[in-house]
C-alpha cells in the first residue's frame, strides 16, 4: 500500500525554519514563522498564563475525558470575548460553542459541518489567505474558490471588487472573512467596509465564516471583534472559528472555539448535535488544559486585566516594529515607499519584493521570508533593523 504514495511537498514556512536553524550567519533574520516574539527573540510564557498554570497544577484532581463539548467556563467565556456580554444573539441563546484543538481544529470542525450542511456549498476564501485555508476545507471534500481582496500593486484592498464578487455569491455558499490582522496581507476591513459585506451578506443570504485568529493584536479585544458583533446581529445563520494561540501564546497547548449562531434556540440546537458528532468523528474529545489556563484567566478580574495588559505590550510591540521598519528603510536611503506597512495591523506584511530579491535576501544575507515576501512582523528588533533595513536596500 505504502509503496504507491508519491511524497507531498514540504510546507515552506517550516522548511524555512529549518534552515534558519542550521545557518550560522551572526545576523540571521528570522521573518518567517508567525509568532510573537519579544525585544530578544524569545517567545515567552505570559505572567497570567504562568499563574493560572499553577492555580491548574494545585487544584485539578482527575485527568478523566470532559467530553466532547470541551469545558462549559471555557465554551462561555469564550463565547463573551468575541461577542461581548450583551450580544442580541447571545441574549436570545442563538449561540452554540465547542472547545477545539487549536485554531486550526476549529476550522476543521466547521468544514465538516459544513459538508454535513450542504455537500454541494463552494467556499469562498480570500485571495490571498492564509495557506492552510484551501487544504483544510479541500480536504473536507469542500469546492474552495476565492474573491478578490488584495491589490499587490498598490499596496491596499480592492474592495470595489471584492464587494462585486461578494453580490454574485448564492445562498448555499459559504464565504470565509478574517476578524482581523489579515494573514498574509495584514490589510483589514474598516468599520465602515465590515457594515457594507455585513449588508451584502444579508442580502445575498450566504453564510459567513469568520476567522478570528488573533483578537486583541490589531486594535483591542472589543475593536477587533466588530466585525464579529455586527455580522452575528445582521444573520440568521454563522460559524466563528477562534484561537488561543496567539492572544494567550498558547500555541503548542492546541486550544480554540468554534461557535455556531443559528436563527433561534431550537435551530441552535440541533445544529451543536450535528457538530458534536463532526467532533465525534475527527478527535473525540478536546484537550483540557489550554482551555483550562484560558477560563482561569478570563474567570478571574485581575488574571484578566493581567492578560489586557500583557496583550497590549504584544499589540504595541508589533505596531511599533512596523513603523521602525519604514524608518530605517528611509534612513537608509531606500526612495520605495513602504509605509503602508505601518498602516497595517497583525503580525503580517507583504514587503512586496520580487522572488529573485526574496531569494537573494535569504543567501546573501540570511533574511529568511517565505517566497511572496510575506514577512512576520514579529521578528523585527532593534538589534536586527538596522541590518534588516540595510539589507533590503541592497537587493532594492
């Protein structure tokens, strides 16, 4: 059996980790991998996260399965961060979560269910959007096709065109939107943009899919949420798919939500039976402690003020690295206008250099970014800038 496979490629971005880790270079630049990192280098446990991991070491008692809904504190507070506390839909019990391995296990649960939904449903991502998106749903047996969304050329969205593709998609589609912090292409929608795809989706009676991967890293838990907020109190019909991994640094603990909004309670209902058996069928059951760290600190006032504040020092790290970025580009004399990287948000950017210049930053330089020039904002720093700046300029 094995010996008719034909080997898959290697997925780029940890390819580029690898080599990153075997090159020697004294200045290497790491811009590949998408997580936050400080000042150092480091990606580090946050202080609310160490405090709730030892209030979890002295008080869990069983390690027995908690079923496949996931923990009940975690599915709610959850349920309150990206909908807040007074939500319509949520105050009408239209909202149904589950407890998810990780981001990605959440968009996993919501492929299947939608296939369960409807077999025929085409999927609509982005273009571009993140590279896992078409494997995941693809792999559900998912058509996947994209609309337009970002202009390479002028550094901006083409908004007009997503808009007018977006008027074209029928009731049974699904269209996958992101929260916030776009990846790759860290352009988001404005409040006033969100309004106008919320009225189209109303309109055109699609469902939505909302990708919320990084709340709390573009503007604010609240402001990033706005498109969420005002999406879920416009439809009848909605899947959320959230992660812990970047907001909370949990990546390697795997644990995120997918919620489910229906027209009404009932609806809502048997909608989560559907995706308890979808859950059923891929992983059975979730893990336990990353949900576990997570309800402990949005349970607790001041371990969640505690995490607000260590967000923001995230938050503002990264959006202090973009402008430092475009300032010592200047500095070095680079005429390219690059300052639409400051005017983005999340973790990413397309620096918009060409494949041989990404190629020739990697050997002659050590500057590690996957081939379309997507860059992980994160891995800038004072001390690699100013060679980071330099060597761009050179290949420029």
């Amino acid at each position: 059996m094995f010996n008719t496979l034909t080997a898959m490629p290697a997925d780029p971005i940890l390819g580029l980790l690898t080599k990153y880790r075997e090159d020697s270079h004294p200045n290497k630049v790491d811009l590949g991998v998408g997580v936050y990192k400080d000042p150092q280098g480091h990606t580090p446990i946050l202080s609310c996260v160490k405090k709730a991991e030892q209030y979890r070491l002295d008080t869990e008692d069983t390690k027995v399965y908690i079923g496949p809904t996931g923990s009940a504190a975690f599915n709610e507070l959850m349920t309150q961060l990206a909908f807040g506390t007074d939500h319509p839909a949520l105050l009408a019990n239209r909202i149904r979560t589950v407890s998810t391995p990780g981001g990605t296990g959440a968009l996993r649960v919501a492929a299947d269910f939608i296939k369960r939904c409807n077999p025929n449903a085409v999927l609509w991502v982005s273009d571009p959007t993140w590279a896992n998106h078409t494997g995941l749903f693809e792999a559900a047996g998912i058509k996947v096709k994209t609309y337009p969304y970002y202009d390479y050329d002028s550094k901006s969205l083409k908004f007009d065109e997503m808009l007018a593709t977006l008027t074209q998609i029928g009731a049974d589609d699904v269209v996958l939107l992101h929260a916030c912090c776009h990846n790759p292409s860290g352009m988001d929608l404005s409040t006033e943009q969100w309004d106008k795809v919320v009225e189209v989706t109303r309109q055109q009676g699609f469902t939505p899919l909302i990708d919320m991967a990084y709340q709390g890293f573009g503007d604010g838990v609240d402001e990033d949420a706005y498109g969420v907020r005002k999406m879920a109190a416009a439809v009848d019909n909605m899947i959320l798919c959230s992660s812990c991994s970047k907001n909370f640094g949990l990546y390697r603990e795997r644990i995120g939500a997918c919620s489910i909004i229906a027209r009404d309670s009932a609806t809502a209902n048997v909608a989560l039976s559907v995706l308890l058996y979808v859950v059923r069928c891929i992983y059975s059951m979730p893990p336990a402690h990353g949900a576990a760290i997570v309800e402990t600190i949005l349970g607790s006032a001041e371990l969640k003020q505690e995490w607000l504040d260590e967000l923001k020092v995230m938050r503002d790290r990264i959006n202090g690295n973009r402008a430092m970025l475009v300032d010592r580009l200047k500095a070095k004399g680079v005429d390219r206008d690059f300052s639409f990287i400051a005017r983005q948000k999340g973790m990413f950017s397309f620096l918009g250099v060409n494949p041989e210049q990404v190629a020739r930053l990697q050997s002659e330089f050590s500057v590690y970014m996957v081939g379309s020039s997507r860059i992980s904002i994160a891995g800038i720093s004072e001390a690699n800038v100013d060679y980071l700046a330099e060597s761009i300029a050179k290949v420029l």
